[in-house]
C-alpha cells in the first residue's frame, strides 16, 4: 500500500493477472493540500506497478534506484526500472505477486 503516496491499492495480497486489484487515487493529500499533476501522475503509475503485480520498492530494497516508481520519490522524478520491468514480467509468468527483498 502506499498511503504515502496518497494513493490507495486494494489487492496486494491476493492479486492475480485475472484480478489485479483496484486503485484509488487521491486528487489531494491528507493535510488537503491539492496534488499537482505531477505528483498525481506519479502516484498513478505507482499504483499502477501494483496492478501489474510489483510491491512497493521504499522500506524493502536498496536493490532499486532511488528514482524508482515504486520508491517514495519525495522531489525527484521517478521512472520505470529494469528491475520494475523483470518483476512485472516474472509475474506475469510466475501469476504470483513479486515483492522486493526486504532489508529488515
Ligand atoms: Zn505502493
């Protein structure tokens, strides 16, 4: 999940390519603040690694960049990784959601 983002993704643990989840974005921050549209778009492709069936890269692996999508990328411009790519695509082959290595 990613309340960090202000996105929300339902599904996580029993996703599956037949039924990848739902995401709810939000157009503001919990403070009420408004997003811009680049911190909506950004959230939106977050949460849609999710529904390709990738888990969230911030807190469990050093492994992936630090711009990327699936990081809380706080002021940087995040981008779709090799390592995004390679486990969207073992999961599409495995149909099992694929997390990054936890580090604690
Ligand atoms: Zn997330």
């Amino acid at each position: 999940m990613s309340n960090v983002n202000c996105g929300v993704f339902l599904g996580i643990g029993w996703w599956s390519r037949t039924n990848p989840g739902k995401m709810t974005i939000y157009t503001s921050f919990s403070s009420g603040t408004l997003r811009t549209a680049d911190e909506f778009r950004y959230t939106v492709a977050h949460e849609f690694g999710h529904s390709l069936g990738i888990g969230d890269a911030y807190l469990y692996n050093n492994a992936s960049a630090a711009n990327d999508m699936m990081r809380w990328n706080n002021g940087v411009t995040p981008v779709v990784s090799q390592l995004n790519i390679e486990m969207v695509l073992k999961a599409w082959k495995t149909g099992r959601f694929q997390n990054f290595e936890r580090i604690r």
